[in-house]
C-alpha cells in the first residue's frame, strides 16, 4: 500500500466518524441546547474530542479541499452548539 492509499484511507475513516457517529451526536446535542438546556460533563467531553480532533487532524483535511464544504458546515454547527451552550449555562445561573 503506498503512502498515498495509506492517506487516502485515513481520511475517509475520519471522514466516516464525522459523518456517521459525531455529526449525528452533535445535532441532537444542538437540540438539546436549542431547547435552552445545558450541556452535562459526557457532552462538554465529547466537543473537546471532537475540537481536539479537528485540530490534530487539520493537516490531513488540507490534503482534500473537496471536503472543504462538509468541514466548514460541521464547523460552523459546533460554533453554534457551544455558543448557545454557553449562552443556555449564563441564563441558568441569573
């Protein structure tokens, strides 16, 4: 296998994971925070894997601009999810 099938295969594992597993967690917690909850210890967890992730991993994506779109969707959900999480916590504490 050469390094570039190699490449090839982790990114479309990363790419699996995003699309089978985090971005369906992460819309469920984006309801959750929409209906004004807050988010528990296992959510704030998982978006730092998640953020962790994306970070370690920005390299490999800058290899693929075809999947410049889906990334910066996903991205932008998870502004959203901890900005209104965040939002959702002060408005908890008044």
């Amino acid at each position: 296998m050469s390094e570039s099938d190699k490449e090839e295969g982790i990114a479309l594992t990363l790419l699996n994971r995003l699309t089978e597993v985090r971005l369906p967690r992460a819309l469920a917690i984006k309801e959750q925070v929409d209906r004004g909850e807050v988010l528990d210890e296992s959510e704030i967890a998982f978006l730092e894997r998640v953020f962790e992730d994306a970070v370690a991993n920005q390299s490999r994506w800058e290899k693929h601009p075809e999947l410049a779109e889906v990334i910066s969707k996903v991205a932008a959900l998870y502004n959203e999810i901890t900005a209104k999480a965040l939002e959702n916590e002060k408005n908890s504490k008044s």
